[in-house]
C-alpha cells in the first residue's frame, strides 16, 4: 500500500481515553475521542483558522497544550482542561516576511516551554531557533542559536532532563550538514555552547533522537550516499557532554536505498530504528541500547495497509513502563495500528 503524507497525534490520557489530532479538509485543528475502552466517539475542532503546523502536549494532570501557526500568521497556544479549550494569541507575525516552522511544546517542571523555526522570507537557507517561557501569564523570548540549511531545514528535537532542556538540531556549517546539541538550564536560564555531534562531510536529513531513562541519547538520521539514504545511528552520554566529534562514529543501519523518515522506540526493553523505504517499513533492533543491530527487515503489513506517521505520547501507566518513543508508524483511522516494532501485528492502540 502507500505511506501517506503529513502526521496526527495520538494523545492518551490516565484513564485511557485516546485523543487523535489532525488537520482537517479544511485545514483546521480537529480531533476524535475515544471512551475508556478505546471506542472512537466524537469530533471537535480546537481552532477554526488555516493551520500551517501544530504540536500537541499533555501533562502530568492530563492537560492538553497546544501550539499552532496559522495561515494568517497567528501564533496560538491552546489549553485543554475541564473539559473546555483555551486559546491565547501568542503573536501575529506579517507571512509576506515571516514564516515559523516546527513549532514545539513541552511541558518541563510545571512549566510551558515553547520552541519554533522563525524565518525570514528575504534570507534564503537561514533561521532562528526561539523559546518562549511563561511567567505569570507574561512570556519571555530567547533565541537560542541560528542554524542554516540547504534546501531541507532539519527539525531540532527538544528533551527534558531533570532541571534541563536539551536540543538536538542540524545546520550548515561551511557547506556541510552537521549535528548539533546544546542544553538549556530551566532555573538560570543558560545556554550552553553548542557541541557538534558529527564530522563526516555528508548531507543529513531527516535528524530525530530519543532519550532514555539512562540519559543516554540515541540519535538517527538519513545521509545521502551516492543520490541513495542510508539510516545512520549513534548514542551519546548526555551527563558527559565534553566529547569530540571525531570520537563518535555512527552505524549504518541500512542498505543505499530510499530510507526516509527513521525514528526510534524503546519497547519492551528492546530498542527499534524503524524508517520508510521504497513506501514500506522497513526496521531493525537492538537488544543491547544500540551497540549491536539486527539484519533490517520489511514489515509485511506495510505492504498490505496505508500508514502514516503519528506523534504518541501517554500518560496511562502500562504505556510509561513498556515504551518510550516519540514518532510511530501506524495505520489509519478508525483501526489505528503501531506499525515496524514488536511484532508485525499486535503493537496497537486498541481501537475500532
């Protein structure tokens, strides 16, 4: 069948209610809930506005945050709690100058924390990394770094650790595709240096990471090889950050072929690296963190449903203690399935 474009969030709450996001044929934030037996219910729209890009958080007492750009250059954050939505104008920015991508939220220490791309229509290949704080209903905005690109910007991927924030993102640095990190202290507000993460000449895309419970921070990527993607994979310790490029050295996970969009989950204590190719899904795994991989392999049930990306994120107990992920391959509604780990079938949010 066919990998479908663009991506929706699945969203489940303690009592086990799913929430799946997405835009709608109107470009609008809409979305479905399920009971707590997983039984999709009814739909509701959050904002009726074109929406270019959103991201969806919850937090520890089930709130649902979201961020969202807008057509018309409107900045929302939005808020779901008892029940009803909240939605604040951040910002209205002039879309004949300015553009934002990828914007972020994350929910850190009690805490809103917010990250997008703001970019220049007049400066070609260039953009700034931002993050806004709330402060008493007040936000602050500090600019983190400034990142250059090619033709494809890189999204940066944002990680909480204890009392910090750390950012994984991609830049141009005299005309080659580098790997970056940085870490931001929530308390003083500091950023520290940027530490690159790579040092091979190669174009990156598509950068996306995962931090588990160790604090290690297990990184992949495509790298263009001969016109073919190649998945490439590292790790790194993130409480020992005064390391060298030139010491790390990633692992091909794959064949020179079309392997686009790689991601990473932790289940059931086995580590996967799942990516598309050739519109299937192809993966492999770990069973040691990363030091040893697998032969990469097709999941069949790629061949036989449509599937798209999905961002997952819990807070139902069994999910917090058998996966950690951020991206997934899955299904399409209303018969959601987790597809490329665990299995070829049973990794599913129960629904129907």
């Amino acid at each position: 069948m066919a990998f479908m474009p663009g991506y929706e969030f699945i969203i489940k709450n303690k009592l086990g209610i799913i929430f799946d996001f997405y835009l709608n044929e109107q470009k609008h934030i809409e979305y479905i809930v399920s009971d707590n037996k997983g039984k999709w219910k009814e739909k509701y729209v959050v904002i009726t506005e074109l929406t270019e890009n959103f991201y969806v958080e919850i937090d520890d007492n089930d709130n649902i945050h979201i961020i969202s750009f807008h057509s018309n250059g409107n900045l929302y954050y939005s808020q779901y709690n008892n029940k009803q939505w909240q939605n604040h104008l951040i910002s209205q920015y002039p879309v004949s100058e300015q553009v934002i991508l990828y914007p972020t939220i994350k929910y850190v220490n009690n805490q809103i924390h917010i990250f997008y791309y703001l970019l220049y229509t007049k400066e070609k290949n260039k953009a700034y990394l931002l993050h806004l704080s709330f402060d008493n209903k007040n936000y602050k905005t500090n600019h983190i770094t400034t990142v250059y690109s090619h033709s494809y910007l890189n999204p940066f991927k944002i990680f909480s650790k204890d009392d910090e924030i750390l950012i994984l993102y991609g830049s141009v640095v005299n005309g080659v595709d580098q790997i970056f990190i940085t870490k931001l202290n929530i308390s003083t507000g500091k950023l520290d240096n940027s530490i690159i993460l790579s040092h091979s000449k190669d174009k990156k895309i598509y950068i996306d990471g995962l931090l588990d419970n160790n604090n290690t921070l297990h990184i992949i990527w495509s790298k263009y090889d001969e016109e073919h993607l190649v998945v490439q994979y590292l790790n790194i310790d993130t409480n020992k950050l005064d390391i060298k490029s030139e010491d790390l050295n990633p692992i091909s996970l794959s064949n020179q072929s079309s392997c686009s969009f790689p991601a990473l989950v932790y289940y059931k204590e086995i580590l996967w690296a799942i990516w598309t190719e050739v519109g299937k899904i192809v993966s492999c795994y770990s069973i040691d963190m990363g030091k040893n991989w697998s032969e990469s392999f097709i999941h069949e049930d790629s061949r036989k449903l449509n599937f798209k990306r999905y961002r997952y994120i819990s807070n139902s107990s069994n999910d917090l203690e058998s996966i950690l992920c951020d991206v997934v391959f899955g299904s399409l509604y209303p018969n959601i399935k987790f597809l490329g780990f665990g299995g070829e079938t049973d990794d599913d949010i129960p629904t129907s």
